[in-house]
C-alpha cells in the first residue's frame, strides 16, 4: 500500500528558510507543501482549509505582515479549534530557554528545535517529521524527543571518538568545526549547502579561518600520533606529497565510517 505524503504547513518569516523548506521539498516524494505564511493567523486559516498533518512554527515572526511577532498564541488558538486530529508541531527559534520550552510543550509543541543548533536546517526538520509520523501511538511524545536526542548524541558521541583515536583532542580548536561538519553530513545528505559555508554561518567567522582551523587540526594529529594509530584508525589513502589529507578528504572519510557505524 502506497503511503501518501505527509502534508505540510509552514509557519516562518524568513525568507531564507522559507527558500530551503521549499527547495527540500521539491526533491522528496515524500512530504506536500499545502501551505506557507509568514503569519501566525494566516497559519490558522490554513489549518481550518488544508488540515495538514504537520505544522513547521516559527517562533518569532518579528517579519509577519499580517499576525503576531510572537506566535506562542497560535498553539493555545489551535486547541480553540477542536479539530478531529492532532498535527504534530514542531516549533523553530533562536531562543534557548527552559522556561520557554516547558511552556511550548504543554501548550502542544511536540518537538522543539534549535535554529542555532549546527544541525540544524530544513532537511533535518523536515526528516523529524517523517520520524514522528512512523512512530507508533503508543509512545509518548517525551519518549520520542528523548529517542531522537539519543540518536544524535550517540553521533556527537561516535565523532568525538573516531578523532580522539588519532589526536584531533579537544585543546583543538579545528576539533569542533570538524565535529559540526561530519554532524551536519550525516543528518543531511541531500544538502545542496557547503559544509564549510554551512560552519560560517554558524560561527559568524570566514571560510578561510574555518578551513584553516580544520586543517590545523589534521596537520597536529599527524604531527604527534603515532603512524601505527593513523594507518590503523584513518585508512583512506593520504596524498603522497602532502603526506596529510585535506579538510574535505578527512570529513567525508569520518561521514562515510560513521554512517557505517551507527
């Protein structure tokens, strides 16, 4: 039996991100855009007509042409709508406060997702809901924002160990750069963003510091590791001359052996 896509309404007011749901979305079968508005009370306009199964909210709409900069209001009038099923909700913001979570959660937010998280992007929203929507009735929406958290630190977890056993320590300050850009490849593989652009925007810093910092890195684990341990734990093949590999040869080595792992 063929599953429909999952119907989608989107709640945000910067362009950017509007541009990358809508780009994602044209390359998935998956998913259907039913509706997309920079307003909290189009928003609700658009749940009354499309009755989507999924709802992307902004939590700051400080752009919003016709609703409120704040759109916590939008979850408590949904309920006001007594609809015959529930949407799953998945809220995006900048804000990183407890406080302002637990209120999200009982207003009906099933997942909340960091915007400044460096996994963060469309794609990755867009897979949470794919998640939410095969997960059985029976499990809680606490048990599957811990099952998905699990997942993503076992990554974080599985990184951080891989560049430990050849000397990328954490005195490094490449170390987290590489880190965010194995992270960002695996969650996303059909991104059409380079990575090392990805980790300028995320660290307000150039490209060139970014590569720099990355391929400081490398050339220290090469510099005080052991050969036994490189050519135990980093088997692809290394430029002759260089003797070391570059930034995008050792990322997407790591990407590749990580995926294989988990």
């Amino acid at each position: 039996m063929e599953v429909k896509p999952m119907k989608i309404l989107i709640i945000e007011d910067d362009i950017n991100d509007c541009n990358n749901f809508i780009t994602c979305i044209k390359n998935r079968k998956d998913i259907e855009l039913v509706g997309l508005t920079d307003s909290d009370i189009e928003g609700l306009q658009y749940v009354k007509l499309k009755h989507p199964e999924g709802i992307v909210l902004d939590l700051e709409l400080n752009n919003s042409t016709t609703g409120n900069a704040d759109s916590l209001g939008f979850l408590s009038n949904l309920k006001k709508l007594n609809l015959r099923y529930d949407p799953i909700i998945i809220v995006t913001t900048h804000v990183n406060s407890k406080r302002t979570y637990d209120i999200l959660h009982r207003e009906g937010a099933d997942l909340i997702l960091y915007k400044d998280h460096p996994g963060y992007s469309a794609e990755n929203v867009l897979n949470k809901f794919m998640s939410l929507r095969s997960v059985e009735p029976k499990k809680t929406m606490e048990t599957i924002k811990q099952e998905l958290e699990e997942s993503e630190n076992r990554i974080s977890e599985c990184i951080y160990h891989e560049l430990d056993l050849i000397g990328v320590t954490a005195k490094l300050k490449g170390r987290k750069y590489i880190h965010d850009a194995i992270f960002y490849l695996i969650e996303n593989p059909n991104s059409d963003i380079n990575v090392i652009q990805y980790l300028t925007k995320i660290y307000k810093k150039s490209g060139n510091t970014i590569t720099n910092g990355i391929q400081n890195a490398i050339i220290h684990a090469w510099r005080v590791s052991s050969i036994e341990d490189l050519t135990t734990y980093y088997t692809a093949r290394v430029n002759y001359e260089t003797g070391i590999p570059t930034p995008m040869e050792f990322i997407y080595y790591y990407v590749d052996k990580i995926k294989k792992m988990i």
